[in-house]
C-alpha cells in the first residue's frame, strides 16, 4: 500500500467520523459536498435527496451557501439523476455528459466537466435515499470508489437520524380517499395527533432537546401565578366545596405540576378541588 493511499486512508476515517458526528442536516450536507475532497478531487459536487414522489431534488451544492432552484445548472443536473438510466443504481457510476446531453438534445454547459460521478447514498433500514454527484474531467477510478464504497454506506447511515420517515403518499390516500378537500380542523388533528405519523404522537417536542419551549417550562412564575389567580377566583365565587380545575392539552404536565404546588399551600382551596388532565386526543 503506497504512502498516498494510506494518507488518503487516514482522511476517510476522519471525514466518517466527522458525518457520524453531525449536529444537524445542514451541517451533514455541508460535509457531504465540501469535506469529501479529502479523498477525491473534483470540481463540483452536488447533493441529491429524494422527494416523497420519487424523484430526487439538489440540496446542496459544494462551495455554496445558497442554492437557486431556478438555475439551469440545478436544473441539468436533476435531469440527468433523475434518468430512468440513472435514479437507481446499486454502485457507484461514471457519466459521460456530453454523450447525455447529446441523446437527451440538451446543452451543456460550456464550463462544466465531462464527467458525473453518483455515489449511491443507501442505508438497510430506509433504502436508497438520494445521491452525492461529483463533477469532474476524469472518470473514478478502482482504488477512489474502494474509499467512497465505505462512504456511501456511513452517508445512509448518517441520514437516518435526519431524514422524515412520514409516509406522505400513504397519508394522502388515507385522508383524501374519495375527494381533494378537506375541513381545515380534520386536516390539523390528522397532522399533529394521527397515533402512526402524527407530530405529537411520534415524539416528544417539549424542552431543550425538542422543537420549543413553551411558557411554563421557562419560568415556575407563569404556573405560579396562574394558581393564585385560580385561587382568588374560587374565592371570588364565595369558596364553592367543588371545584373543578381543568387543562386541555396537558402537554409534558410542567404546569399542573406547579399549580398542585401552589394549591397546597392553601388547604381549604385544595380540598375543594378537583383537577383534570384532558388530552386533545379526546377532544381533537
């Protein structure tokens, strides 16, 4: 084994390590099309993610920031993935551009390389999920598809931990079996509390490591004082011996927990009271 190929070697593990460790989907895109020039050059790469339809869409772009959708460059770079000869290929190819170009009478690019490397991004768990497309003049050779065969693998793996598993042509033959419309309340209750692909019932998105925070979880002083107003209504009401406290969409039950808190510290008001926890799911 030659000196290169071990530097090159030592590059994989670390660009490997480094998509294993991505914070986020920005982050692993980032990666996918810029730091794999560790291993292999080229002059462009292009990240493909694929749609709920099928088809597969650029994401990102090497040395980018932004991606215009509208650019002829996005645009013929999604045909010729999207070709009924390339969408699915179990290894690693070469494309000849021009040679494309030609058959399907499109231009190309005056300043584009020839060549169109796809580099399946797959994972056992969820499938062919989209590609990494390197653009260059020179095909891939034995010893660089070694080195991306290893990549492509950590990518699917990688992908899993951001890409949506929400079967979204499932969901529309089930919520639009007969007709295109639907009540705007049915359609909100079918996408936040669906029990297979509802927000709510496929994770837990209060806190710090869910999607926000809501009041109570900032501060006890919100729930506080909400219990202190409750307790001056009931006495405001001539102190009734039942009282009903009730919560509609209890959430994570950070609030009740500190208003039971608060209402203990008044007996008379605690033993008069009862307090309910009422899911949407029951009202929704």
């Amino acid at each position: 084994m030659n000196e290169d190929k071990n530097i090159k070697i030592a590059r994989l593990i670390g660009l490997e390590k480094k998509v294993r460790e991505a914070l986020s989907k920005d982050e692993l895109n980032f990666i996918l099309v810029n730091e794999i020039r560790e291993i292999i050059d080229f002059t462009n790469a292009f990240l493909l993610k694929q749609t709920p339809i099928g088809t597969f869409n650029v994401e990102a772009i090497s040395d980018l920031a932004i991606i215009d959708r509208t650019a002829p460059l996005v645009n013929f770079i999604e045909k010729i993935v999207n070709h009924k000869d390339h969408n699915q290929p179990k290894d690693i190819i070469n494309i000849d551009i021009q040679d494309f170009a030609k058959k399907n009478k499109l231009t190309k690019n005056k300043n584009l390389p020839n060549i169109l490397i796809l580099i399946p991004i797959h994972s056992p768990q969820k499938g062919h999920q989209g590609f990494v497309a390197i653009n260059r003049e020179s095909e891939i050779n034995d010893s660089e598809i070694e080195l991306l065969k290893h990549l492509s693998g950590t990518f699917g793996h990688a992908f899993n931990s951001f890409i949506s598993t929400f079967p979204i042509k499932e969901s529309i033959n089930k919520y639009f079996p007969k007709s295109k419309k639907i009540p705007l309340d049915k359609f909100i209750s079918n996408v936040l509390y669906d029990k297979n692909y509802g927000y709510y019932s496929k994770k837990i998105p209060f806190g710090k490591r869910g999607d926000f925070v809501t009041a109570p979880e900032i501060s006890f002083l919100y729930s506080e004082i909400l219990a202190l107003w409750i307790v001056s209504l009931w006495e405001h009401l001539n102190k009734p011996k039942t009282f009903n406290v009730v919560e509609l969409g209890p959430g994570s039950g950070q609030m009740n927990s500190t208003l039971i808190k608060v209402f203990k510290k008044f007996p008379n008001f605690f033993k008069s009271t009862n307090i309910f926890f009422l899911p949407v799911l029951l009202f929704g």
